[in-house]
C-alpha cells in the first residue's frame, strides 16, 4: 500500500522537466493519456505483487525511468509507418518499394502547391471556372504530338475510364496474348468487366493475326484495343498484329483504336543505353487514337494516370462522371508537371531525374560503391557470412521489357551455416538487413543473399548502421 502511494501524481508527472520536451513536441493531451495509463498498469503490477514492478518502483532513478517509458510509448504512437527503405533489389521500378523518386524540381511544386490556394479549376483571364487538365495538357501534348490529354490516378484508372466512356455495355476486341496480370489487382479481364464492357478475345495465346481482329469486329464492337504485355515475353513460334494495321484495321470499320502502353516512355531511351521502348509519340505516330501509360513507371514521376490522343474522345472521357471520381490532386498535377518540364532539356535530363539516373547508372560508378561498402560490410559479418561482390543483372521493373537486363554488382552474402540450414540461415540475414532502421531489401537467389548496388546513393548511411545488424 505505502508503495502504491509513492506512485507519483499524474499532474505531478506531467509537470517534471523531465516530460517538458516531449510535451512540446506533441502537446499536453497525448502524453497525459500515455501517462495514465501506464501508471494504470504500473498500479495494477503492484497490487498483485509482482515483484520486478515493486523493484523498479524503488528504484533510485524510477522516475527518469518512467519518464523515458512514457516517452518511448509516445514517440512510437506518433511516428509513421511509411518510412524510406534501400531499394537494393536489382528491380528499379518496384511497385511495392513505391516506384519513381521524383526530383528536387518536382517536391518543391508539391510543396507550393500544397500550401497555398491555386488556380486549379479557375480561370485568371476571365475569373471564371477552369479545366484542371488545362495545366498539363500543353506540355504532354507538346512531348507527344499528341491533340489532347487528361490525367487520372493511374493507369488502371485510365484504362478503366476509356473502357467505360467508349465501349459501356458493348464489345471490347483484344488479343488473346495480351489478357495480362499486372501484380495483385489489375488484370485486363477484371478492368473489361468493372467498366461493363463485354471482352472479346482473338488468336490464342501465342499468335493472333489482322484476320483474327477482323473476323471479330461485328456490330456491338466499340473499340480495339492493345495492351503492352508489361511484364512478360512470350518467344518462339508468335505473331501479334503491328499498331499500325490494328489502327489502320479501327480506322476502316469507324471504331477507335487505344493502346495500353503501361510504362509509356515519353522520349527514346536508346541515347541513354537502354533498350528501345515503344514511346507515347511513336505509337500515337502509328494511328493510335488514345494512349494511355503511368506517371511512376518509365516516366519517372508521380503516381498518375495518363491518356493521350484525339480530342473528340478526351473531351468524352472528360465529360464521364467517372472522371470525377479518378481525377488527381493539385499536387500529383504540380509534380507531375514539374516532372515533364525536365523532359524539355534532354541532356540534363538523367542527371536531373533519379528514375533516369538510377536505369543509366554506368557500371564504373557502381563498381566505385561496391570496392567502398566490402571491407565494412565484412567487418559486420565476420562469422555469420562471407561477402563478396559479384556480377548481376538489374532489371527495369513494372512493365518495362522484362529481359532486357542491365550490367550491374551486387554484394553477394553466403551464409556461414550448417548444411541443411542454409535456407532459414539466409532468411535471418534478410530479415536483419529488414529490420534496420531504414530497411535494406535485397533479393534472394540460390541460398544467398543479393543486394543489387545500383539504386544505392547514399552510402554513408548504408554504412553508418550496418552496426546494429
Ligand atoms: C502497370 C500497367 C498498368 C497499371 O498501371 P498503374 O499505374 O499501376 O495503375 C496497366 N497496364 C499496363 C500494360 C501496365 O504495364
């Protein structure tokens, strides 16, 4: 009883200097709650004798104790659990590592935009309601030639909308070939059916001829469509009907033609020695009359949705109410806009955008952060694993040609177990790199634990927690 009465007072508590810091930093309320109730638990520990409570509770320096306690609960309750992590994965746009890392450029029009009023949906000429889209659709049709453009929340959400405004309750012609998964949720048939268009497809898996479109197109058609078939290849005996004769195909029977290009780059990647990917320019070139591609994958920008093409059928995407529910932000827009102004000057351009930077890394310079990280990286292992760098292949990521990989080095960790337990043995040592304060997610391949170098910047602060592994 005379124990339970030391306890100090919630008011007494919260008055020490001791808790002063933290009381500014998230203010009185939280930590009042925090207070009570671990003084609640601490009663209820005492009153039932329990003997490590009682101790501490004599303790000389119980209060600090206590305090820091409180501290630690309430810093805990108030930090996010989106925090950075090391993408050494060897995957550059990785859809669940959160894709592009978008520009200086880009995070200051965020941030302008996000704290200030904007002219949005308002005209300053006439002082009267203006067209979100209007701010961008300058500059994306500048880039891709194209008449106009509009932008939603991703590219699911762009197919969706073009299925839905041009081909509702009617057919919606595509390739066998090209019905793609693209990770967890988005798949072609399930997008076809949320719009209520009724999917048709031709050809067989592997080969689908102009006569095959042909055959299908009847009445009820509304649209043919192509999906980039993002994250897979399918070699040897195919055939897939070339953009130009499907539009050439639309164009004859009076239905439109879209193309999913997924990725969408919007300049050739060649000049940067990356494999050639279809860009927005060239398939519109070819006759596409609506091109719709992500803002977080090759484009390097923020998540968004974006379709391309002729302005008689933006303008009816524009007037569906789904458009309503798709539209994005003031500043996905701003950054999104920031993001493709850096596209106006090409040469800087992979200096100035990280997703460029990163893709176009030259192995000289990933080679210069593997000599600097293996003497460190041993030294923290010794006796748990042998480190060594080694040769390996990145790859672009989210729908971009998946077998074209790039020249990279990985560190390669080799763990010191008995035979038999190498598998749980490099399972550990993923989950210790997982468990750092800002995760490191490598790959494993064959028993071993790769992390792929080339997304690495910074180094020293790689570096700098590799002790508490
Ligand atoms: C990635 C991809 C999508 C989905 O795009 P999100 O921006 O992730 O919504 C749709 N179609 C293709 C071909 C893709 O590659």
């Amino acid at each position: 009883m005379t124990l339970l009465k030391s306890l100090p007072s919630i008011d007494k508590l919260l008055q020490t200097e001791l808790l002063a810091a933290l009381i500014g930093r998230v203010g009185h309320e939280s930590v009042k709650l925090e207070a009570r109730a671990q003084l609640n638990s601490l009663r209820g520990l005492i009153a039932a004798e329990d003997a490590e409570a009682m101790a501490w509770l004599g303790a000389e320096d119980f209060l600090g104790q206590f305090c820091a306690a409180i501290e630690d609960a309430v810093d805990v309750e108030f930090s996010s659990s989106l925090i950075p992590v090391f993408n050494l994965t060897g995957t550059v746009v990785h859809t669940n590592l959160g894709r592009a890392s978008l520009p200086l450029e880009a995070v200051n029009a965020m941030i302008t935009a996000a704290t200030n009023a904007t002219n949005l949906e308002y005209d300053l000429a006439t002082g009267k309601r203006g067209d979100r889209d209007s701010h961008l659709e300058q500059a994306l049709c500048a880039i891709t030639g194209a008449e106009a453009a509009t932008v939603v929340n991703n590219n699911a959400a762009a197919v969706l909308l073009v299925l839905n405004t041009l081909a509702r309750g009617k057919e919606v012609i595509i390739s066998r070939g090209e019905l793609v998964e693209i990770g967890g949720a988005f798949r072609i048939p399930d997008v076809m059916e949320s719009a209520s268009c009724t999917l048709k497809e031709v050809g067989t898996t592997n080969r689908t001829h102009l006569k095959d479109y042909e055959a299908a197109i009847g009445t009820d058609t509304a649209l043919l469509m192509k999906v980039h078939t993002s994250n897979y290849e399918i070699r040897g005996f195919t055939k897939s009907v070339a953009e130009a004769d499907l539009s050439q195909l639309a164009k004859q029977k009076g239905i439109p033609f879209v193309s999913d290009l997924g990725s969408g780059s919007l300049i050739d990647l060649r000049p940067y020695n990356l494999p050639h990917e279809p860009t927005v320019k060239e398939t519109l070139d070819t006759g596409a009359d609506l091109v719709t591609f992500s803002g977080d994958k090759l484009l390097g920008g923020p998540q968004a949705g974006i379709i391309v093409g002729k302005r008689e059928l933006v303008e009816r995407l524009k007037h569906n109410p789904l458009k309503r529910a798709l539209r994005v932000d003031k500043i996905t827009l701003a950054a999104l806009l920031a993001v493709i102004n850096l596209y106006k000057d090409p040469r800087r351009l992979s200096t100035r955008l990280p997703l460029l930077a990163d893709l176009s890394r030259s192995l000289d310079d990933i080679e210069v952060v593997a000599a600097k990280l293996l003497a460190p990286v041993q030294a923290a292992l010794a006796g748990r694993a042998t480190v060594e760098v080694q040769a390996c292949k990145s790859q672009i990521g989210s729908g971009a040609l998946p077998l074209d990989l790039m020249e990279s080095r990985a560190l390669c960790f080799a763990p010191i177990a008995a035979k038999g337990e190498t598998d749980q043995a490099v399972q550990q040592l993923s989950a210790s790199f997982r468990a750092l304060p800002k995760p490191v997610i490598g790959r494993i391949n064959d028993g071993r634990l790769l992390l792929d170098l080339r997304c690495l910047r910074d180094v020293d602060g790689f570096i700098q927690q590799l002790a508490q592994l």
